[in-house]
C-alpha cells in the first residue's frame, strides 16, 4: 500500500483508500498452555472494526490438545482462523516467526494470549499507514496496564514517535509488541525475531528495524496488558544477563550514537529495580547507585535514599503507584480531548470498552 495519500483520495470508514482493496492484517497470537486466556485474544482480534483480519493462532508445544480445541470452536465460525502448532516449547520468537511465515497479510500485528486491544485499535494504525510515508515501517500506540480481573493500574500518557535509532538505543521505548502492526516488508527486511536470545527479543527487533524505517506512534491508549502477581519478582541477574545479550549484540551502533552510557544507566536501573522487588537490598542499592553515577535522575536519587532505610522502598513503590492511580483517576473525572474525535475509544485513564459479540461474522 502506498503511504502517501494522493490529493483527490477518498477515505473509508476504515481509514483506508476506497481506490484499492483494503490490505489484509495478520494477527498472529503465540500461546502456551493458556487456555483460559487464548478465547479472549482470539475475541479482541475478531472483534476489530477493521476488515479483512485473519488470526494466527500459534501454539508453542503445550502439554494438553486445549488450544487446537478452542481454535477448532471458532474456525467452525470463521474460516479467517486458523492453528499452527510446535511439537515442543521453541520460545515466544520462534511461536511469533512461525506465525509470520504462516499468515499472508500486508501487515503483522501480535497479540499476547493474555492482552487485549481496543476495537478501533487496527483502525486507526490502518490509518495512519496510509497517512504516512512508506518509510514508516510500524506504527504502535500507547498502553495501559491492568490486573487479570481486569482493573486498571497504569496507563501511558505519552511515547517517542518519528526516527527511533538515537531512543532505541537508550532503552526499548516502544515496549510490548502486543501494540504494534508492521509492514510485513519491514519484518522481511530485517528478518523477524532473533530466537537465539532467550528475552528482550523484541527491543532487537526495533533496534533492527529503525535503522532503515521510522516508527508511527498513537498517542492513543489503544492496547491493554495484563500484568500478573508475579510480573515484579524476577531474578536480577537473568535481567541483567537478557539486557546484556542484546546490549552485546547492538554494542557498535549504541556506542556509534553516543549512547552507551544512558544505555548502561538504564540496564542498572532495571537490574536494580529487579533486585528490590526480589528483597536483595545491597544488590539492588549497587545497581541503582551505578544508575544515577552514568545518568542522575531524581527519581534514581529517590530509590538509592530508600534503601538504606528498612522499608522504605516498599513505601516509594506504594506512593508511585498511588501517583499513577490519583492520575487515572483525573482523566475520568474530567472529559478527554485525547480521543479520537467521532468515536467512543478508550482515552487514557479509562476502561476497556466491552468488545461486541462478533458470532455473526463468517
């Protein structure tokens, strides 16, 4: 599809040209022994007001036959589903290429099993697509975070757009691929995802990506991820060794841009932040005193201080997030200009919109 719109086209409701057919997206949603969550991502991606959309459903070697069996129940409804399966667990960048290689639209979106997008999400990334250059290779949008039961806990106010190299080479600032949609020529240029890193898989890719294509970003809460009980507990040294693997494998380009140091900075923050959720007060009091020493912040200032007192961390965290909520709670009481105009989407602070039922459609 051509990004730039000539001056007689007309627009569809999609968002796209009336002058050709509209371009078909893939959804491909790698799953694993998730079958409580699989049926709601299949849901959120039928339930699009775009159209065409077909559904790659990618099962990673789970133990049981649930997801062939869930996926089974909708392509008697729709043929626009469709399972690929791996006879053992390969790692989510295995699970998304393999969906890659399966679908067939001009455009990929992912989906983790366990996220759900807002029904205009591919919509309005359609549309920006076809507003925008062809050097544009992705366009992604903001994010909320909620709990599994579906209350909402954070949500994005603002993201980098444009030209990403100098950004991406600080830190991964576009985040979870569940927002994103991209050329499938841009995933063919730099090749998918890299399955020899065992995390991180998707900053490489973006690091990949920007150096010959620009980044399209929503200023839109348009994707909602789950975050779970044990989202915050993670080994800080599998941090740190994820980090580092891509970090390595960048090393050139990140110090050619002058950005190893705020590189640096940003992998003890992680590390450290890890760390004090784990309970290891002097590990993490060393990695974010390494933090603020490369790039001081008053927050990293903040963080340092609290561990030297019992407690005190805990207390921080609980203040952010009561931060974050009193912020939430602002965008509902007030009415919000950030909308897309003529729609009822979901703007920032506020809750999924229930998806209709879409039983109907072949």
């Amino acid at each position: 599809m051509d990004g730039r719109r000539g001056e007689n086209a007309v627009e569809s409701p999609t968002g796209v040209n009336e002058d050709s057919e509209q371009p078909l997206v893939s959804v491909v949603i790698p799953t694993y022994d998730r079958p409580s969550y699989l049926p709601g991502a299949i849901e959120t991606a039928l339930g699009q007001t775009y159209d065409p959309v077909e559904v790659v459903v990618v099962d990673d070697g789970s133990e049981t036959d649930a997801a062939a069996d869930i996926v089974d129940k909708y392509a008697d409804r729709s043929t626009r589903v469709s399972l690929q399966r791996h006879e053992e667990n390969r790692g989510l960048s295995a699970a998304r290429n393999t969906g890659i290689e399966a679908s067939s639209g001009d455009f990929v979106a992912f989906l983790d099993d366990d996220d759900r997008w807002h029904e205009r999400k591919l919509h309005h990334q359609l549309a920006a697509f076809d507003r925008c250059d062809d050097d544009v290779g992705v366009v992604s949008s903001l994010l909320s975070s909620v709990s599994p039961t579906g209350d909402l806990l954070r949500a994005e106010r603002s993201k980098p757009t444009g030209d990403l190299r100098e950004a991406l080479c600080r830190r991964n600032v576009v985040g979870s691929p569940s927002r994103i949609v991209v050329r499938r020529a841009c995933l063919e240029d730099v090749g998918g995802f890299d399955e020899s890193l065992a995390a991180k898989q998707d900053w490489d890719l973006y690091l990949r990506i920007a150096e010959n294509w620009r980044f399209e970003t929503l200023q839109e809460v348009l994707c909602y991820r789950t975050i779970h009980d044990d989202a915050l507990s993670r080994d800080p040294a599998t941090a740190a060794r994820d980090l580092t693997a891509v970090r390595e494998k960048h090393e050139s380009t990140i110090r050619d841009r002058g950005c190893w140091n705020a590189s640096m900075a940003s992998h003890h923050w992680t590390v450290g932040l890890a760390a004090l959720f784990e309970g290891s007060r002097r590990t993490g009091r060393r990695h974010v005193r390494q933090s603020f020493e490369r790039e001081p912040t008053a927050g990293r200032l903040l963080v340092y201080a609290s561990t030297f007192v019992p407690g005190a961390f805990g207390v921080v965290v609980a203040l952010k997030r009561w931060g974050e909520r009193a912020l939430l709670a602002d965008d509902r009481a007030r009415p919000s200009s950030a909308n897309v105009p003529g729609t009822n989407d979901v703007g920032q602070g506020q809750r999924p919109i229930p998806q209709r039922d879409r039983g109907e459609r072949a």
